[in-house]
C-alpha cells in the first residue's frame, strides 16, 4: 500500500518552496561503543554470514572496522554449524543451505558476553515482473514491482534496489497486513536527497531489485530502523531500532529467502 | 467601519455622584470657533466629557457664543440649534448625535417592576450588555459598584445580574475595545436594564487609544486566563498577511508555538492534543490547516476567545492542559453589512445583518485559499489537474421569543483538499454545529442548553498503478449541556450543570474497488463511549478583599460494545480478549476533579491569587511526527488506556501600574500528570492490531513561571511576556526509565509585541520572540547496517535545536473613507531579519564527501512579506 507520505509529498514541496537547506555543524557527545551484529542466512546454498562492527563517533569516517575474536554458531534441529572468522569481523560459513520453515539460532560469544537471537526463514515469494513508473507529481523514474502475496499466512518483505550495481540506500520494507492474498504493485519512491545522479533511473541503466522475505522480528527491526533510526528530524522519537537479538547489543539476524528480477531501463 | 471620535472619555475622572447639566452654570464667550473648540472650552470649564462621532461634528464651524452664567443645558441648546444634533447624558459624559434621535432614549433601556422602595431591601439589576453598534452581545464585561464595592462581569451570552441594595448607585460598565459608562440608577425594585457600550473613542486631535478600563479584574478568583479580543489582534503582524488568533495567543506567556508559522501550540507544558479547543461548544479535533500553517479559525467570524491555562472553571473538562473557549460574532442585529478582504493566501467574506430589527441576528463568514488557481495556470498536466485549497464557512444565527428566551443556531464547516488529478487525494476537516437555547427563569437565574455535535474525518483515495481504494477515518460526537447561573445574592455566584457526549470513533476504513485493487477492504473496530459529567461551582465573596471559587467537576467514562477489548502483558502482546456486545458497558471510569481559587485584594491595585485544579482527559491524540498531520490518530480510553489525569497548583501576584495604565501579573504553577502515553519504538500506526500493542505509558510534571507586563493605553500599546520553564516526562521503558525533557520544553520564551497608532491613517506594529530550542533526540554515534550508515541514540531528547528568534514588522493604512465604506492596506513582513531558523535538522552520509555523516538544518519561512485589502460596508 503506498504511504501517506507520498501523497504529502507535493504539498509540501509547495509550502516549502522558501524552505533552505543548510550543512550546520552540531557538537554531539561521544558515547563508549557498542557491538553490531548482523547475521544473515538465506535461502541461496551455502550462504551464511555474520559480520560484527561496532559503533562510533559521527564525527568520524564511515568505515566500521570488524571485530575479531567473537566465537558464532548456528543451530539448527540440534545441528550446531561453527562459522569461522574468514575476514576481519566477518564470520561465514557454506556447511548450511537455508530452508524455508527452518529455524536457525545464533550465537555469538565476544569478550565473555553472549549474544543469541532466533529467525525462522518464511517461504520465498517471487516477483511476477518489474517496469518503470512515474512519480506521482513529475517526470521522475521509479520502478514498481509486482507479486502475488501467499493468502491466509503473514508476510514480511523487504526489497533492495540496484541501479547499475549501486544500491539505493533507501529501506523498502513492508507486510501483507491490509493486502493479504492480492496481486500487489509497489512503486519504489525514494528521496534523492544526496542529489547523487547514479541513484536515479535513466534510460539505459540496468535495475536490478531483490525481493527478500522476512520473518516478523526482522520486519521490525527494519521498519523501526526505516521509522526512527535514518537520521530524519521529521522522527518525533529516533530511536536505535528493535533487535531480535538478545544480550544488549544492535543488530539482527535474519533467516530470509531473495528472489531478484533485473531491467534494463527503455530508452523512451 | 465606522470610527468613534471622542474628545474625551476618562471613566476613572469622576467617581463621585454626577451632576447634571442643569445644575451647573457656566460663563462663555467664543467668536468664530468650531464646535469641537467650543466643546473643549466646555470640558475645562465643566466635570463634563463629550463624546461624538467626527463626522457629526467636524462640519460645524464658525460658533458664535455668548453666555453669563447660564446651566450646561442651557448653553448645548444654544449650541446645538438648528444644527440638528442631540445630547444625552451618561454619568459624567455627555453623548451627542445627529439625527432624529429624541434624546428620550437613554443608553439603558430600563423599566422598573415590581414593589415600592424599602430601605433594607435588596433588588437586582441584570440585563444584557451589547454593542451599541453593531448590537454584538459583550462578554467579560464588568459592572461595578463603589458602594458596596463589588462587581460581576457578563456571562458568555452577555448576560449579567448584580444584587444591590435598595437605593441610588452608579453602576460602572467597561469592556475591552469599548468606552465605560457610568449609569446611574434608583433601586426600589427589580430593574431590568439591557446596556449598549460605545465602540472605543479616539480623541480628536491626539488620536489617542482611551482607557478601557478595568480589562481585568484584580478581585477575579480566574487564575491563568488570557482573554482576546479578536479587535486588539487586528494590528499585529502575522505570517501572509493571515491573521489568526491561535498564533496570536502564542504570544502570550505559557503558551507556546509548536514550531515556525504554526498555529498549533503548547500550554504548560502539555501536549497539543491536551488543549481543548472549543467553537461556540463544539470541540474541534483539529484546528489546522495544511499541516497546521494556518488554524481553522476564520477571524472574520471570531467576536472572541479565552484560554485558560490549566486552571479551567468547571464547565470545561476532557483536558489537561488548557480550554480555548471561541466564540463566533453573533452577527449585526442593526445594519446590513458586508465585510472581506483579499489576501496572499486567500479570500474571505462576511455577511451579517438583522433578523428582527435590534433583536435577532445572522451570520455567514466564508474564507478560500486560492494557491491552486495558479496551479492551474501550470502547463503542465501533472502540476494543473492538482489539487490543494481549504475553505471554512461559519454560519450564526439567534432568534428571540419575548424577553426570555433566545435561541442560537452556529455551524462551522470547513475542509483541505489535496489531490493529484484523479490518482491520489487526501481530504479532511471539521463540522460543528451547536443549538443553545439561553433561558431567563427570573433576573437571578439564567439557563443555557445546548445540544452540539462534532465531526472530523479525513478521507484518502488512491486510483493509479494498480492500487485502487480509499481510506476513510472519523472522529464523532454528540453532545447535550445544561447549565444554569444562579446569581444568590451579593456574596454567592452558583454555576452548575450536567454534560453528556456520546463519542464514535471509526479509526481506519478501508475501501477497496475492483478485484485487482492492491488493498482488501478492511474495518479497523469502531470505539464507542460516554463522557458525562455534572459540577458545580460557587464563587463567594466573605469580604471586599476576599474571594473564593471551589466547586466539583465529577467526570466518567464508559467505554461502549460493540468491541473487543484485551489483556496485554508487559511486552505489549494480547493475553486474552474479552467480546462486548452492543452497548455493554466494558468499563467504567470515575474521576472527582475538585477545584478552589482564592484571590485576594491587597490594595486599590494588586492582589495575589492561588489554585489548585484537577483535570482528567479521555480521549487522546497519538503520534510519532513532529509535524501534526490529520491521520494523526484519536484514540479512546480503554480498559487498559488509563485517563490522563492532572493536578495544577498555582499562585500568582497582579498589579496595575501607573494609574492602571500597565498591567503585570506573574504567575508561577506546578503540574504533575499521570497517564500519559507514548508511542513504543517502532510502533505500527497504522494496524489491525489493538491499539494498546503500540503504546507505552508514564508520567510527566511541568512546573514554571510567566511573566506579563501589557499597556493597553495611549497611542503605543503592546505587551512584554516572559516564561521561565520546564516539562519532563517519565515513560516505561523510554530513555531508561529516567526522566527526560518532552519535545516542548523550552527555558525561555519571550514575547515583545508593540502597536503604534502613527496617525488616522497609519498603525505601526512590531512583535520580537525567543524561544529555547525544543529538547530533541539528537545522534551520539553510527553504526552500518547492510552497508549503509545509519545513527546511534542513546538518550530521548537530550539535545536542543537551536533558539529560535525571529521580528515581525507590520503596517495597517487607514484608506479614505467614504459614505459608508471603509476600506485598509494591511502590510506584512515575517521574519524580517531573515533569521534562518531550524525547523527540523537531519543527519545523513555526506553529500559531497560520503565517507563522513552530517548535520541538515531546513529552515522554513525568511523574510515573507505580504499584502492584505479589508473592506467594510
């Protein structure tokens, strides 16, 4: 279903036609940090990956460098599957196959604490087609997807999407709550708001969209992250967003199935 | 409009027993001087003050006048003949008119009834206080008496009744905007005398604002109570030339902005949705416009409005924070007029008139925003086939039957419309509509009824790309009141009544059309529930000095079937559900909320105050935006939704400066709050699921003290406001459990506004505010997730946006005049040093470097100028 937002959008353009935008420095405390753990296991063989950063200032650069030493399993029916360390705070392994209805429980020990979070990965859902659409007021390229949603069960998805291999940074998160069983189209808007041209859609670019399903917890954590946690000012609360993972710390672990569809963008 | 000139009215200049023209004798000689001269030479000579409309008068030259000691009387006659003009006397001043006026007529038109004079005995004056204009009923308006000394002001229907002493007196009646009177009168029995004020004079030559006296009572048990004049707001300036009283008030301590351009506000540190905002009754569920850049509230429509900061009087309940009692014109009972005005963002027009002639009125107020006839005008399809305008029609009428009762009958309707050609829409508003039946069972006891109902809705429609549905929320009530005023007796005012509303919400309703619509239809439950209450209230005078207002308000709610309703354990997650059928009562909550103001008089002009009020709120407003949207959503107690429930302890010192020329009061209070509600993080709002999933609940407390320093006289006029405070909350499972700052608290707020009456044509003005930045959640650090950059927080609201500060320059041109039709140029400029003020910051990966993170700041409105025509006929 399309968010509000979207209808709001063109109001507020026009009543912010004076609005400016300005890059302002804010003093921000520091604050001691703390571990990041993202657990993935998807529905691809061989694929199971846990990677650990940690938190930092903002006034420091964008790189978050791994954190070594952490012991991770993954268990799964009494199977406990060890992922070793195969890069600095990455930790893997391709001794799983993701089965959708399989729950899988992660462990991570690092410096005498330990982390633990359960995901049980839903049946896949695939993408009937993806096409380009227009924005709502504007000539603006989005792509909308379409897919038949499983009746009579819940369904979490998030989809992520490529332009010419460059991820849009944009979270596209959603549930079936008020479209259970339809046919659904979603056009995925997002805000350009980097003006950086390799994110928009032009002719001739090669789009590429993933569509992963999703357990509940997951679907929470990323639509607390999409809700409370971008940095928005428009957020009456920024939060960190809810973890499944039990121990104190940020992240998720997400048993997820990813079916993709990929166009290259007709020249109109 | 039609301007009184006055050559002078001081009502404090003579108190004791008047005199009449008769009885004083004066000598005069002028030569070839005009009347307005010859009336001066008068006042100097005489107690006497005239008081005339300019034209009347201004025309009437060359005086030739010779008189030895002849009476006052004597000497107007001379003056006056063959000129056509009347006298007549009121108190110390002397009215004069053209026309075929008899000169019988006195201001009070009274009859005495009833029994002959016995000296012991008490009889009671009351009436009506009305606009001798426009015929307007005048609320607040005080009647007082040297001796005994003591005073009552009129009621929201103009009605007053004072209990006096058998016996002459002087009766002092004053009301912003209006010149005093001094009435004499003869009491030997029950008198009904109906009042008509004066619109407030000017005087000739200085054209100087004159003392309205007595704009607030000093001896009023009323703490925290900010009164407008929607006329006294005309001057200042406001964001495109948009004149609106909700941001007027904002300029007044306690009572904050919700953010730049907005018309929603703060009291006390409550929530928006803690202020119960009231139209003639009826509650409006959303006062705002496009997302709150203008309020609801057509001024044109508006006679005036009271906000009473916590400490509200027994009739009102349902809220914490404040009531915002407005009050529609009732429309003019005399002349046919027609009044509007064209502005940058809309059009407005007023129509008034008689229904019977001096005794009944209507009124119908419209204003539309015209942004989108330059959309229009767009070539481009996309932008031409939008849609975005809101329009609100006020509509009043009142009928009398005989001298006892009076029927009133006001709606308001208004909407925002927002779509885009056929694809997408968003439309919402408000309807009112209020009956009240005003009933005189005798001069003491005066009876309202009324019977009101109350809409809000919003509707969403999307038709494109395969979505086809609409979604339709709505928020309605039916309400029925009863009140009586009891005037016992000199010391006792008894207020009482009975209060029943029937509220439905229907949450979210979901349409879908066609098969392939993208959306199943859905029913989110409707809620159903009753809010009664009765109260009653005696204000007692033990002594001149002293005065005490307690009473009860008792309140209860009862949560309706059809319904389910749940049991949740901690992690908001259902443990059981209960079935309700129609019109079981699920719950049932009772909330005694007691009240007790004392005031006391110090001197002729200070006093000190104090009270304690509680209030309960059920119904609440939920969200998680800092910009109010109308899908913000209204939800009921239930019985897991606790009442909101407040305490208010306040003391405050009042003291009229210079001969009553400044006014300042300070008032300090202390607020606790129990109930309050939260969001949970990462709440859905928009689900099937019961409402409680999502919320979490605490406490907060607000304590403060405001400052006020107004001059309401002279050509400058204006007021200096100040407000030192703070507003925390305490929610489970929020920041900790500690307590935090809510978004609204703010340290300092200040206001400067300041009018400046140049000359006839032009009026200057200017208002200055300062605020500390709102307490907001600011990142302490990043993480990467899936390979994006996202922020770190770690306590709620433990940063500050930056102070906002901001000047308003303001001009209003007096145009020529003509026969009957007046027109002014209203110039604007907001903001006019151009202070960039934030109004939200966001944190993001860099733009040009995306390797670091940074902060955003948007600023909204700098330096808007705008141009406003208003026109009268």
């Amino acid at each position: 279903m399309p968010r509000i937002s979207n209808i709001y959008l063109p109001l507020i353009i026009s009543i912010l036609f004076s609005a400016c935008q300005k890059v302002i420095s804010v003093q921000l405390n520091s604050s001691s940090p703390v571990y990041m753990i993202e657990g993935v296991i998807t529905d691809l063989p061989g694929t199971c990956k846990v990677s650990i950063t940690q938190t930092k200032d903002f006034s420091g650069d964008n790189t978050f460098p791994g954190v070594s030493g952490a012991v991770v399993t993954v268990e799964n029916n009494g199977v406990v599957t060890p992922l070793a360390e195969t890069g600095t705070g990455v930790y893997s392994t391709n001794a799983i196959n993701g089965t959708p209805g399989s729950t899988y429980n992660l462990k991570v020990s690092l410096n005498g604490v330990v982390y633990t979070a359960s995901s049980t990965m839903p049946q896949p859902v695939g993408l009937n087609s993806i096409y380009v659409s227009k924005e709502l007021l504007g000539n603006k390229n989005y792509i909308t997807i379409v897919y038949s949603d499983p009746a009579g069960i819940k369904n979490y998805y998030r989809k992520v999407q490529y332009v010419n291999g460059h991820k849009e940074k944009t979270l596209f998160v959603s549930d079936d709550e008020f479209q259970d069983g339809l046919t659904i189209r979603d056009q995925l808007d997002f805000s350009n708001d980097t003006d950086d041209p390799a994110r928009d859609i032009h002719p001739g670019d090669t789009v590429r969209v993933d569509m992963f399903c999703i357990d509940s917890t997951v679907h929470k954590y990323w639509s607390s992250l999409q809700q409370n946690g971008t940095g928005s000012g428009g957020s009456a609360s920024p939060a960190n967003p809810t973890s499944n993972i039990q121990g104190g710390c940020l992240g998720y672990f997400s048993a997820e199935t990813i079916r993709s569809k990929t166009l290259v963008v007709p020249k109109s | 409009m039609v301007s009184l000139l006055a050559i002078a009215v001081s009502p404090f200049a003579q108190k004791s027993r008047a005199q009449t023209p008769e009885e004083i004798k004066i000598s005069l000689e002028l030569s070839h001087v005009s009347l307005a001269t010859a009336l001066h030479r008068i006042e100097a000579l005489t107690p006497f003050k005239f008081l005339a409309k300019a034209e009347d008068i201004e025309r009437e030259q060359d005086i030739l006048l010779s008189v030895k000691d002849q009476p006052v009387s004597k000497v107007l006659q001379i003056l006056f003949k063959g000129r056509n003009i009347q006298y007549r006397q009121i108190g110390i001043n002397i009215l004069l008119k053209k026309g075929q006026e008899t000169g019988k007529k006195t201001a009070g038109t009274s009859f005495v009834s009833s029994t002959p004079a016995k000296t012991d005995e008490k009889y009671t004056v009351s009436g009506t206080i009305r606009s001798a204009r426009t015929g307007e009923t005048i609320l607040g308006a005080t009647i007082r008496v040297a001796d005994p000394p003591g005073g009552v002001t009129s009621n929201e229907y103009g009605f007053y009744s004072v209990t006096l002493p058998a016996g002459d007196h002087q009766l002092e009646i004053s009301a912003v905007g209006f010149a005093s009177q001094t009435l004499p009168i003869s009491l030997a029995g029950n008198v009904v005398m109906n009042i008509r004020l004066n619109e407030e004079a000017k005087d000739l030559q200085e054209v100087t604002v004159t003392a309205s006296s007595a704009t607030r009572s000093l001896t009023s048990t009323q703490m925290g109570l900010e009164k407008i004049n929607i006329k006294e707001t005309k001057n200042i300036p406001v964001l495109f030339g948009e004149r609106d009283v909700m941001k007027t008030i904002q300029l007044l301590p306690g009572i904050k902005s919700a953010g730049d351009g907005n018309s929603g506000f703060y009291v006390r540190g409550g929530s928006a949705d803690q202020n119960l905002i009231l139209l003639d009754e009826a509650t409006v569920y959303n006062a705002s416009h496009l997302l709150g850049f203008f309020s609801t509230f057509n001024s044109d429509a508006i006679k005036n409005v009271s906000v009473y900061k916590g400490d509200m009087p027994a009739q009102y309940g349902g809220r914490l924070a404040s009531a915002v009692d407005i009050k529609m014109n009732d429309g003019n009972n005399k002349d046919l007029g027609v009044s509007g005005g064209v502005g940058l963002i809309s059009a407005r027009l007023n129509i008034e008139g008689p229904i019977q002639q001096d005794r009944s009125s209507f009124l119908i107020s419209g204003r539309r925003t015209y942004a989108d006839v330059f959309l229009k005008l767009s070539s481009d399809t996309t932008v031409n086939r939008s849609r975005l305008y809101f329009y609100d029609l006020n509509a009043k009428a009142n009928y009398a039957f005989g001298s006892k009762d009076r029927l009133y009958l006001s709606g308001y309707f208004g909407r925002d419309v927002l779509s885009q050609s056929n694809l997408a829409g968003l439309n919402w508003g408000n309807s009112t509509a209020t009956l009240r039946w005003n009933h005189l069972f005798n001069s003491r006891l005066f009876s309202n009824t009324s019977l009101i109902y109350s809409n809000f809705d919003y509707k969403i429609f999307v038709h494109e790309n395969g979505n086809d549905f609409t979604i339709f929320s709505q928020i309605r009530d039916w309400n029925w009141k009863e009140e009586l005023q009891w005037y016992a007796g000199s010391k006792h005012t008894i207020q009482t009544g009975i209060n029943g509303i029937f509220h439905t919400i229907r949450p979210g309703e979901i349409t879908s059309s066609g098969k392939d619509a993208g959306v199943n239809s859905s029913i989110l439950p409707r809620r159903y529930s009753v809010e009664s209450a009765v109260y009653a209230t005696d204000t007692w005078k033990p002594s001149g000095r002293l005065s005490l207002t307690y009473g009860l308000r008792v309140s209860a709610f009862s949560i309706l079937g059809k319904g389910d309703y749940y049991n949740f354990d901690t992690n908001g997650n259902v443990t059981d559900t209960m079935h309700y059928r129609s019109g079981q009562v699920v719950k049932t909550y009772l909330n005694p909320e007691p009240r007790i103001a004392a005031s006391y008089q110090l001197d002729q002009s200070s006093s000190l105050k104090a009270s304690y009020t509680r209030n309960s709120q059920y119904l609440h407003l939920v969200t998680n935006s800092t910009t109010s949207s109308p899908t913000d959503k209204w939800i009921a107690s239930t019985n897991v939704v606790k009442p909101e429930i407040s305490d208010q302890w306040s003391a405050g010192y009042y003291k009229n400066l210079s001969e009553d020329r400044y006014e300042l009061s300070v008032e300090t209070y202390y607020k606790r709050m129990q109930n309050q509600i939260d969001y949970r993080n990462g709440a859905n709002i928009f689900t099937n699921a019961p409402i409680e999933t999502q919320l979490l609940y605490g406490i907060g407390r607000a304590y403060g003290i405001e400052w006020l320093l107004k001059k309401k006289t002279g050509r400058f006029t204006g007021w200096l406001s100040y407000t030192l405070s703070r507003t925390e909350r305490k929610i489970n499972a929020i920041n900790n459990d500690q307590w935090y700052n809510a978004r609204q608290d703010r340290t300092h707020d200040i206001a400067i506004v300041g009018i400046y009456q140049l000359n006839k044509k032009w009026t200057l003005s200017a208002n200055w505010v300062f605020y500390t930045g709102d307490a907001v959640t600011f990142p302490n650090g990043k993480y990467t997730a899936d390979g994006e950059v996202y922020f770190y927080y770690t306590n709620r609201n433990g940063y500050r946006m930056p102070n906002y500060h901001r000047l308003d320059l303001g001009a209003t041109c007096q145009l020529k005049k003509h026969k009957k039709f007046s027109s002014e140029l209203a110039f604007s400029l907001y903001n006019a040093y151009g202070r960039k003020n934030a109004y939200q910051i966001d944190f993001r990966q860099g733009k040009d470097n995306p390797n670091t993170t940074e902060a955003v700041q948007t600023s909204l409105f700098t330096f808007v100028p705008s141009i406003s025509y208003n026109f009268k006929f």
